[in-house]
C-alpha cells in the first residue's frame, strides 16, 4: 500500500492496474493467511478457551471486513476466504470436540454468505459504476446535441424558472456567455431586451406577450424582429410537469424568401410594377374604403411587335421597362399603374369629379408614351392606344370594369391607333356577335358546312374558260350566304385558316380532276399559311393524292405573304415554281404593291385589282395606268389578269390592250357551285357566248 501511495500510477492504464491488483491479492492473501496460521496455532498449542475465542474471533472479524473492503475483486475475495477459511476450520476440528466441530460446520454457509454478499455488492458497485457512466455520456450527448442544434431553446419550471440554455440561444440573441442561471421569465426578458433593438413591439409589449403565451399551456409562436433585420420565431411548447420549452429560430432568409416570393406573385419581375393581382387588390381595398368611382385605363402599345421582331427581345424588355418609368412619372400619386403582360399596361384611376379626368389622363398617357425612345442606341418610336371603363356606369366589380377597358381599347385600335376610347355598350354587343361567329365557324368546320364555289377566268380572244378560281363560301342554315370578308379574318385570327386552307386545296384539286384537261384550277394562300406550314410539301402531297397535274394548279398569293420577303419565302415560292405549278400575284396594284414584286419573285400572273377598272369608261388616265402595268407584266414573259369586269364596255376597252389576255368578273357567269361545277364548265359554248 506504501508503494502504491508513492508511486500514484493512473488508474487509466488497464495493465498497470491489473499488476496492482495482483500485488494486493499476494500481499493481502499472505496476511490473512499468516492471521488464520496464528488462529491454527492457538488451537494447536494451548487448550485455552479465552485463547481460542480472541484468536477465533479475530480472524473471524478481520475476515468478516473482506466485504467492505475488498468486494471489488471476485480474485481477491476467495483468496482470502480460502486462506482465512482453511486453516480455521482445521484449527477447530483438530480439538476432537462436538462443540468445536459444529462450529466448524458452521463455518462452511458462513463463508459461503461472505462470497455471496461480496458478489452482490460487487454487481451493485458495477451497476452504479456503469450506470454514472452511462449518465455521463447521455449528459455529454444531450450538451452536445443541446449546444449544436441549429435552434436556439430555452426551458423553464413550473415556477417559471430559468433551467437550461444552450449556446445557440445566447449567441442568437447577443446575450453573453455570463447568462446565470435559475433567473426568473422577466429578467431573462430583460436581459433580451437590453441585447437588441426590437422593431414593432416595445419591451413592455414583447414581455406582455411572451408570458401570455407561457401562461397559455398551448403550442404558439411569437415573432420578433430585432435590428439588423434579424427576425426570430420564438416556439413555445408547454410540457407535462408545468414547464416551458422555448424554442428560438432564425427566420430571417425563410422570411426574405416568402416576401420575395409574395412581391414576385404580386409585382410583374420585368418592370417592378404591380401585377394585376395586386391592382386587383388594390380596387377592393379602394372599394371597401368608400371609393364611389374610378376608371381602369387599358393601354395596348402600338408596333411593340415590331420592336420584337426588327432589334430583338432584350431591346423590346428594355422599351417596356422605359414604357413603365414613364407611366409612373406621369400618374406619381394620382393612380396606380400595373403591367398584366406583353406591352399590356391597366390604370386604376380614381375619379374625384367626373369621367373628364380619365379622358385627359389617357390623352396625357398617348401623347408621352408616343415620344421617341432611346433603347440601347436605337431611336424608337411606337403609339399607344387606350381603352377607358369607369365605375359605376360600365359596372361595379373589377372584372366588369376590366372588361369593357379592354373592349375600348380594342374600338380604340381599330380607329387607327393612337387614340383612346370609352367603352359603349355597342362594343359589347360586337364583341358577342363575334363571339358568336367564332363558334359557329367552329361547327361549321366540325359539320363540314363550307363550301366551294368556282369562278372562271376567261382568255379574252377566244372567250373560252382556262382556269377557275376556287372560292370559299359558307352557306349558313340560319344566317344564309355569309360573306367571305365577314368570317375569313376571322377564321385567320382564331388559327384555323391552315387546317381550312389545307381543306379548300384537297378540295379543288379533287374537282379539278372531273373537268376538262384544258381547265386549270387556282386556289388562295394565305400569308399565314406560309409562316405556319411548309406550303410547297402540302402542294406536292395534295397533287399526288388527287391526281392533279401540276400545269393545271395555279396558286394565289397577296402582297401580305411577298412584304415579308424572308428566305423561306423565297425558297417556298421557288420550290412551288419548280413542281410546274403557277404562281400568281392576287389584287396587284393595291396596298403596299411593287414593281420590285415582279422581278424578284417566281410569278408567272398578274391579277390586276378591280379598282383599276372604276372609271375606265371615262377617265383616260385610269385607262393608260391599266395599260401601262399589263404591258409591263406582259414584257416580263406574265400572263395579265383583269378582275372584276361586269359591264361589256369594260370588256370592250381591254380587248383593245394586246397585254391583257385574260378576265375574270361577274359578267361571265359569276360563281359556279361546286355541286354542278363539271356540268357548267364541259358547256364551254355556253361560256363562249356569254363571252
């Protein structure tokens, strides 16, 4: 024991210990037994009873203290048992005495109940020994986790006594690491208070709540926004013996991110303006406040497309985010302007007096909107126009409103542009036929209700037919024989004019193959078909599945489809051109038309616009101008096409131009059915006399 004393080794060191432990089991063995042997002496050398019982009950004692000292060690235990044990049991019997001897027996159990209470004092001790461990490392483990959560926490008793903080807590809320312990709500309050400027509550505000939400005993949250445009959530979750766990997150980030999101889904991201949700909202409020009238002031931006489509959409953003500053400038705290897409921009004006504000607003909106841009170097210009809905008289819900603005500005355009206009309930009427005839143009192709009628073009030498026109006619069962120039804008508008086109080319081609082998067939393109569908392989699939030869197609095209001069034109006239059949040009002389048209292009017709023929019998002028572009057209190796003939006087004056070789006009026969198309046309001494 003396040397372990001065040699203090660590107790950490398992086989150090273990060469300790053997040392003590030597050491102490050998002095139990050397005890015991002196025990065996007395009663081997004296016959002395008070000898016996000091040395009996010496051994006896110092042997009874093996359990408190040494329970430990299960080795160190039966060492000294056994040393003890054996030579005080021989001691006893070598007396030859009964009472000796029973006590001797006695000796057995008795040693038996020394190993069995060291054993279980042992388990005990390894018991409590693991289980402070055990203790420890959870203890360890939960400061661990407690001070590395990404959550500040706090608890509380039931006496509203601060028990536990961890790290993140404190950092959180700049409290210092000298936070005592056991404070009471309000002075750890007091503390938060003194740490951080508090924005919207005041201190007294802050602690009012927060122990309105411990006293509660229900799961709340409470924000808390501090400076440095930090805000906390503060979880309060009630526990089972009365205390409190409070929980403090910083919401920061999530909260920029849900304002963000919020001025995303209420503010348009190109130009920072409100979006119609949020104007919307904004009328309600108005409304609800006790606002009597307003206008909305639907503004459309004129040729913005063009802006797209000549400098690119980074210029056209740019133009729009010009478009909106100056609208802001112009309104400043008289209304509110939103952006609802495109080049779409809506006023909420309210009207203090009469509907003459919105009229001098929408003028003022025209006349700074049409001032010339400055976009990356570009020099632009574009209009605006402006449709005007005032509340109460065109109605009393935003959507109401809305709608007749957007009504307005639709008549606002079709007035030329650059105007605005107040909403009248005949717009509203027009837009429900126009409803009405899109739905019906609808059924229409469903119910397969259009038809074609054929009108012929004659040589006008020999008065014979050479090619028919193939018109598009719709025989309505309740509105009778609706004209063309009343449903084909529209039929183009609402993207169907390439499904119905494609329809009215099968459907010529196909009656074209029951006439005569010397009657062609000429059918409309439109502009819009050749940005939308590759024209010549629709051509060539619809010749070979009619059986039409290419020399008897001739296709009809306007100035609307060569102004866009673009090389898939150009490359979709040529490869139509070089399957053999015609081209022709449709309305020359009308619109934008150019003799540049003729030599840049594959044509092989030219249709002179009826419009040449008003006043032919007498103006000479009118008469020379016709002359002159059939002789042109006719120099160019083109056959010439006059429209619209319907008096024999006018017939007579171009039989005297040689150019001229063909016309077309109600006074041959007008428009033939497709019903008796081929009973009409094989009587050509018919047409030849009408002629």
């Amino acid at each position: 024991m003396a040397a372990y004393s001065r040699q203090k080794p660590s107790a950490d060191n398992y086989v150090e210990t273990r060469r300790w432990e053997k040392r003590y089991i030597l050491g102490s063995g050998a002095f139990v037994a050397i005890l015991s042997f002196w025990c065996f002496l007395t009663f081997a050398l004296t016959s002395d009873p008070a000898v016996h019982l000091i040395s009996f009950s010496v051994s006896l004692a110092y042997l009874v203290g093996v359990t408190g000292r040494n329970f430990s060690s299960d080795q160190l235990v039966t060492t000294q048992t056994v040393c003890a044990g054996l030579p005080m049991t021989a001691g006893l019997i070598i007396q030859n005495d009964i009472y000796y001897a029973f006590l001797a027996s006695l000796l057995i159990p008795f040693f038996l109940s020394l190993r069995f209470i060291s054993t279980r004092l042992r388990k005990t001790l390894f018991d409590a020994v693991v289980a402070s461990r055990e203790i420890q490392l959870l203890a360890k483990r939960f400061d661990t986790a407690l001070n590395n959560m990404p959550h500040g926490l706090c608890m509380f008793d039931a006496n509203r006594r601060l028990l536990v903080t961890n790290h993140r807590f404190i950092e959180m809320l700049g409290l210092g690491s000298n936070l005592n312990g056991n404070l009471c709500i309000r002075e750890l309050l007091q503390h938060i208070t003194a740490s951080n400027q508090l924005r919207h509550l005041s201190p007294d505000e802050f602690a009012s709540q927060f122990e309105e939400r411990i006293a509660s005993r229900q799961r709340q949250t409470l924000a808390l926004e501090v400076d440095a445009n930090k805000t906390f959530e503060l979880t309060f979750q009630p526990m089972e013996n009365g205390g409190h766990v409070v929980l403090s997150e910083d919401i920061t980030e999530r909260q920029q991110t849900a304002e963000r999101i919020e001025h995303l889904a209420r503010y348009d991201a190109l130009t920072g303006l409100p979006n119609r949700t949020h104007l919307e909202d904004e009328f309600e409020r108005l409304t609800a406040q006790g606002m009597q009238s307003c206008a909305l002031l639907f503004i459309d931006l004129d040729q913005f497309k063009k802006v797209n489509d000549t400098l690119g959409h980074p210029a056209g953003d740019a133009l729009l985010c010009q478009v909106a500053n100056r609208l802001r400038r112009i309104l400043n705290t008289t209304g509110i302007v939103a952006r609802f897409g495109g080049d779409e921009f809506v006023v909420l004006l309210p009207i203090q007096h009469s509907r003459d504000e919105a009229a001098q607003l929408a003028g003022h909106i025209i006349r700074t909107l049409s001032e010339i841009y400055d976009v990356n170097g570009h020099q632009i210009m574009v209009g605006a126009s402006v449709g005007v809905g005032v509340m109460p008289e065109d109605g009393r819900t935003f959507e109401q409103i809305l709608k007749c603005a957007d009504m307005a500005m639709y008549h606002a355009k079709a007035d030329g542009r650059g105007t605005y206009s107040f909403f009248e309930h005949t717009m509203d009427e027009k837009a429900q036929t126009r409803r009405a005839l899109e739905l019906d143009i609808r059924n229409a192709m469903t119910r397969n209700e259009f038809d074609i009628y054929f009108q012929p073009i004659m040589d006008i030498k020999t008065g014979r037919t050479v090619t028919c026109e193939a018109l598009l006619r719709w025989p309505h069962t309740e509105r009778g024989m609706v004209p063309p120039n009343e449903f084909v804008s529209v039929v183009e508008e609402m993207g169907l004019i390439t499904e119905l086109g494609t329809w009215v080319l099968h459907k010529a081609c196909s009656e074209c193959t029951t006439w005569p082998k010397n009657i062609g067939v000429a059918v409309n393109v439109s502009a819009i078909q050749f940005r939308r569908s590759n024209v010549s392989e629709l051509i060539a699939e619809c010749l070979a599945s009619t059986g039409l030869s290419a020399d008897r197609l001739e296709i009809e095209i306007t100035e609307s489809v060569l102004l866009e001069n673009t090389a898939e034109i150009q490359k979709a006239l040529n490869d139509i051109r070089k399957q053999g059949v015609r081209i022709s040009l449709d309305d020359f002389g009308t619109g934008y038309s150019s003799l540049s048209y003729l030599r840049e292009f594959p044509l092989s017709k030219i249709k002179i616009d009826r419009s040449f023929l008003a006043g032919i019998e007498n103006d000479p002028r009118s008469m020379k101008l016709l002359y002159g572009i059939a002789r042109v057209s006719a120099d160019l190796g083109m056959s010439v096409v006059v429209e619209g003939v319907e008096t024999h006087r006018q017939l007579t004056l171009l039989l005297q131009e040689p150019s001229i070789t063909q016309v077309q006009g109600y006074l041959f026969s007008g428009a033939i059915g497709g019903v008796d198309t081929h009973k009409r046309l094989k009587d050509e001494r018919a047409l030849e006399c009408i002629a």
